[in-house]
C-alpha cells in the first residue's frame, strides 16, 4: 500500500501540472518574466534592477595585517612588502626601520623597481581629511585626519598678550607706519592658510610612502544665500540681512528694543555673541543679539547647563534662533583651486562621489568618499588609520602665573610633550619637562591620567612626536606611535 503524499508548505509557481509533488523552496525571483523590463515595477536611476541601491554596510576589514612601506637604497618610495618579509629582510641586515608608524623600511641594496599605478583619493574638508591609496586589486593605505581647530582661539590669545605687554612699554616712542600690508593678492587668513597647508603636506607625506602614479582630489563651490534661503533670486543676492539696517538698528528692531534677558526696556543695551566666541560663536548677524550690562556680566560665556533653571530656558530660546556657522562652506570655496593648482592633480565632486558610494552600499564617511573617490571598486580594504595634527611648537615665551614672577623660556628642551622615549625597555610618551629640562613626566601605559617624574639620564630618544600622528584604530590600549 502506497503512502498518502505529504502536502506542499510552499505553493509553487509556473510549474507544469505533471509535475511530482516534492518538498522544496522557491525563490520568487526565479520565476519572473526574463524580459528587460516590467511594467508593474519602476525601476530607479535606470540601472535595470528592481533594488539599484544595496543596503549600506560598513567598512569590512579583510586582511589583519597592515602594510609595510618600503624605500630603496635612494630612499624612493617602492611597492609595499607583507610584515613577514620585512621581518626576514631586518633579521638578515638587509634593511632598516626608517619609520615607526606607519612602518617603514629602508633596504641596504640596489633591486629591481617594480612599480604598479596608485591612485590617492583625498576627500578634503574643514575639520577632517579622509585618504585612501588604491591599486587595481586593493586598498594600500587609508585613514582619517583630524585637523588643528584652536588656531583661530589661539591667535585672539596671542592679541590679547601682546596688547598687554606693548602697553607697558613707556619708553617707547609710537609708531603707525611699520605694520606690512599682510592682505595682499592670495592672502588668506592664518587658519585657513594652515587647513590648506595641512592637506599639502598630507599629499607629500603618502608621496613618501608610496609611488603614488595619479591624485585625484574632491572639491566643491558653495552658495550660502542659497544654503539660508533656497527662494533668493536675482537681485535679491545684492539685498542681505543687513539691507537698509546698521548692525545695531537691526538688532534692536529684531528683539524689540528689550533685553533679552530681563526683557526691560528704555536702558542702555550691548551687543554680544548668542554662542559666545570662546565656545566657536562667529560675528555672523544670526549670532549676536542685545542685552543689558548686568544680565551680560552675568550670563559671562557660561553654557546653558551652567546656569540657573529659568535663564537656562531664556538661552536656550535665543540658541533656537542662532543658526549654524558655515565655516566649512566658506574654507572649500575658497581653497578649492588653490588646492588643485599645488597639488597639480584631478578634481572630481562630490555629488558624483554620493552617487558612486551609494551604488557600492557604502556608509558615510570621510575614509570611503576617498576610497570612491580615487576609483575604488571591488578592492580589498586596508586598516584605516587614525590622524592627528599636533602642533610642533609653542610659541608661549612667558609664563604669569599668580605668586611668582614672570617666567622667560630661553631655550628649547630636547624633550617635548607627545615624544617617544624608552626607559626601562619600554616606551612611553612624554608629557612635559621640569626642572629646568632635568626631568621629564611621563604617561604610565593603559593609565594616561597618571604620570611619573623621570630623569633625563635615564631616557632614550625614541621618536619625535609632533605633525601628523598616525594611529591604528585596531587596539585602544595600545600607545600611540607618532612619525
């Protein structure tokens, strides 16, 4: 006797009725129509697909070990190596270690030079860089730069200073006339000048590293009346905020003639910034507002949070009003040929990078814009590194502290802060000098907070620890290693 069949759990579809009744899976993708087009489906940016875009995933890191940067006799950038390769050439005395982080090895002996196309994506930006070195078959080297955003709080500082020592100058005699015209043709202010400079020299630094062939370099022009009011046409471009108005009329008609703050009327009103400048506020009109001297005082450049219930609510109301800064609008305006004029390299934009990088499924971030930006396909990912710009000196000359007399540096300490040094077959970062260069603190290791005082005498040199420090993102407890 036969036994009853089992029903189906899957009903399937385009199947000829002489067909046995077997368990199985069917995938409705399969069965529709092979013709190039359907009807019932719209179909986006006119890929041919029903799902163009895939969903976006994140950066998979395939290969654990980072590269090796190799240098020739004539210390030329070659092809990287693997770390087993170096190794053998180090124990063998056939190279040297020229560079900590990223590693690089310098060989002792002339060989062939083999070279393969590089192409260096740079995704170029206000406050971060993203870099990515290519070739046909994968992702040399790649990371993310943070760039220096005090300079600008710094030099008001360096003002202020200098204001205050001229003034004790009794002696000597006024002078108006010797001051040079800084603001001449391709000048460009102080901040922005080392932003543009920062991106020179990160170009330079992988040139060292590698035979970089082609450098591609993402730019962008931006209308910010447009970014306000997306309606402003024609002659409304010569017509802003300010039209008709002096600062102070046009404040005191937007807030009514009244303290913000205590909202009395008919007294002496100052103009101040709504985010003050030391926390980043700008002298954009959308940033100052008028209060009363007393609630001005009293407000000070304190935060929100650091202020009593009811004036917290009155600062946070004005905040609402206060729009974003465009600093970083501004920078990319303004460099963006300046860049590509130095570099001597392509451009590209950033609309066709948004477009590629949705295509890949790619999340946003400033390593793979860089990645697509240089051609970036199906190439096998790198480790990206982590970047940061330390400044390598400071120019503070006089110390005034309360209770003692004026400090005068007069030299320079062989030691500086964030160096590299070995003391007691280990290696920690320096985090000042004392008495008189004698002593140096450093940082105990998976305890930054906590320092200890070593002698000079007892410290070697490891390496210098200012400009571009690269950090690999693979371990938070191991110790920066700067180049």
């Amino acid at each position: 006797m036969s036994k009853p069949v089992s029903k189906l759990s899957v009903k399937l579809k385009n199947a000829p009725r002489d067909t046995s009744l077997v368990l199985g899976s069917v995938n409705d993708g399969l069965n529709k129509d092979q013709s190039l087009s359907d009807r019932r489906i719209v179909r986006a940016d006119n890929l041919g697909e029903e799902n163009p875009l895939p969903v976006k995933k994140e950066r998979y890191l395939s290969r654990l070990d980072v590269e090796v940067f190799v240098l020739n006799i004539r210390r030329q950038p070659l092809m990287p190596t693997t770390p087993r390769k170096a190794r053998i050439l180090l124990k063998n005395g056939k190279a040297k270690v020229i560079r900590r982080t990223p590693f690089t090895i310098q060989l002792n002996y002339p060989t062939a030079e083999f070279k393969q196309p590089i192409t260096l994506g740079i995704d170029a930006g206000y406050s971060k860089i993203g870099f990515s070195a290519i070739t046909d078959k994968r992702e040399i080297i790649a990371g993310e730069v943070s760039l220096r955003m005090d300079i600008s709080r710094k030099l008001e500082a360096r003002r202020k200073y200098r204001r205050n020592r001229r003034s004790r100058l009794w002696y000597r005699k006024p002078r108006f006339d010797n001051r040079k015209k800084s603001k001449s043709r391709g000048w460009l202010a102080p901040s922005i000048k080392h932003k543009l400079d920062s991106h020179i020299r990160l170009v330079e630094k992988i040139n060292q590293l590698l035979p970089i062939t082609s450098t591609i370099i993402e730019v962008a022009s931006f209308d910010i009346q447009k970014m306000q009011n997306p309606n402003i046409t024609g002659v409304e471009y010569q017509q802003g905020t300010l039209f008709g108005y002096t600062i102070r009329n046009y404040l005191l008609e937007k807030w009514g003639h009244r303290c913000v703050y205590c909202r009395k009327k008919n007294i002496p009103l100052e103009i101040y910034h709504i985010i003050p400048k030391s926390r980043g506020g700008t002298d954009r009109i959308d940033n100052l507002t008028i209060a009363c001297k007393k609630c001005n005082l009293k407000k000070g450049n304190k935060l929100a949070s650091k202020c009593s219930a009811k004036l917290q609510q009155i600062i946070l109301g004005i905040q609402r009003q206060a729009k974003k800064t465009f600093k970083g609008a501004t920078f990319m305006t303004t460099v963006r040929w300046k860049m590509v004029e130095q570099l001597d390299c392509q451009h590209t934009y950033g609309d066709v990078t948004k477009y590629n990088r949705r295509r890949l499924g790619l999340s946003k971030s400033h390593v793979n814009d860089a990645f697509i930006i240089a051609g970036g396909l199906s190439q096998e990912f790198s480790r990206p590194f982590e970047v940061k710009l330390i400044r390598r000196n400071n120019r503070s000359l006089q110390k005034n502290r309360k209770g003692f007399k004026r400090s005068i540096r007069k030299h320079r300490y062989p030691y500086q802060p964030n160096d590299l040094v070995r003391y007691d077959n280990q290696v920690y970062r320096v985090n000042g000098t004392h008495c008189k260069g004698a002593r140096v603190m450093l940082f105990i290791p998976k305890h930054e907070k906590r320092t200890k005082s070593v002698s000079t005498k007892n410290i070697n040199h490891v390496i210098y620890g200012k400009g571009l420090s690269f950090v690999t993102n693979s371990s938070s407890e191991c110790i920066p290693v700067f180049s």
